[in-house]
C-alpha cells in the first residue's frame, strides 16, 4: 500500500482540503443522503473558504495526508468541542473529520492517524477526545470502539436542509 506522509496543513492547502472532503462525504454517504442535500452540504461544509478559516484558527488542527508524490488522500481536523453535550474547552478536544479515500483506508493508515491525533491531543493537554459519527457508519464505529471510544451521547446533524441522527462518542486520554 502507497505510504502518507502526514503534516500540519497550511493555508495554501484549502483547496486541497476542499475537494477531498467533498469527495470522501459524497463517496461515504451518497447511497443513503438525498443529492439535493448532499451537493448543499459539500458546497458549504466542504467549501474552500470554510478550510480557509479553520486554517487560520490557532484553535483548530488540521492534518493533511499525502502520498509521496504530494496527492491529498486523507485529513483529520481537531477543534474546541461544538457538541450538545456538557464539555470543557480547557480538556477536551473533538475530532471533528477523519477522512481517508477509500483506497487508503485498512493498512494501519488509520491507526497512524488516531496516534497523531492522540499527540496532539497530549500537546494540547486535553483530557478527552470527542467526536460524532453516523449510526450505519459500522465501519467507522468498529474503528472507533477498537479505539477505546464509547457511546455517550447523540445529536442532529444537517445535511442541507435534511436531518440526521449521529452518535456522540468519547474517550479518556
């Protein structure tokens, strides 16, 4: 499997950041999102002005994966905590995207991810990581329990102008 090389993400990356989080969203949720909402979500949530700002948010973490010849394949993108549930910003840190393309996925190339985040986490001195992830994503969930998360909440995530129900995760560092 092609090797990622991961690093802190720049401003001159949210073009980059942009299209491949269109295109994971739209690779992982197009069999059960409508079209109409799916395109309204990418446009906004996955526009290259919004990575533009989280980029220039000391608060926020980007990290970009490239392959070796600089292709964009994944990203995992931490911030304050925004989730219906009582936090703490001093000592928590949500997980707010964790993407890989598809091809990329398996191979330990998450579990590389996941030991980033958790230093990043340590650097931040966060006592907790959080993040929210769609209930069919068994996928995911598998990853994240193997990962010492667990169930402690749920929310209502918009896709255009469509509902959603995720489930809130959490885990001690």
């Amino acid at each position: 499997m092609t090797p990622i090389a991961w690093r802190r993400a720049e401003p001159q990356d949210a073009a980059a950041l942009s299209i491949l989080g269109g295109a994971t969203f739209l690779a992982s949720f197009a069999h059960d999102h409508p079209g109409a909402a799916l395109v309204a979500h990418i446009r906004n949530a996955h526009g290259e002005a919004y990575y533009q700002a989280a980029l220039a948010d000391p608060a926020q973490t980007v990290l970009i994966g490239e392959t070796p010849l600089g292709a964009p394949v994944g990203y995992v993108m931490m911030t304050p905590p925004d989730l219906p549930l009582p936090t703490d910003a001093a000592r928590d840190l949500e997980i707010k995207r964790v993407y890989l393309l598809a091809g990329w996925q398996g191979g330990g190339h998450g579990d590389r991810v996941m030991a980033l985040v958790e230093e990043e986490a340590r650097r931040r001195s966060a006592q907790r990581l959080l993040l929210a992830v769609y209930p069919q994503n068994e996928r995911a969930r598998r990853f994240y329990a193997r990962h010492g998360f667990v169930h402690v909440g749920e929310l209502t995530f918009m896709v255009g102008d469509e509902p959603f129900r995720d489930l809130i995760y959490a885990r001690k560092l």
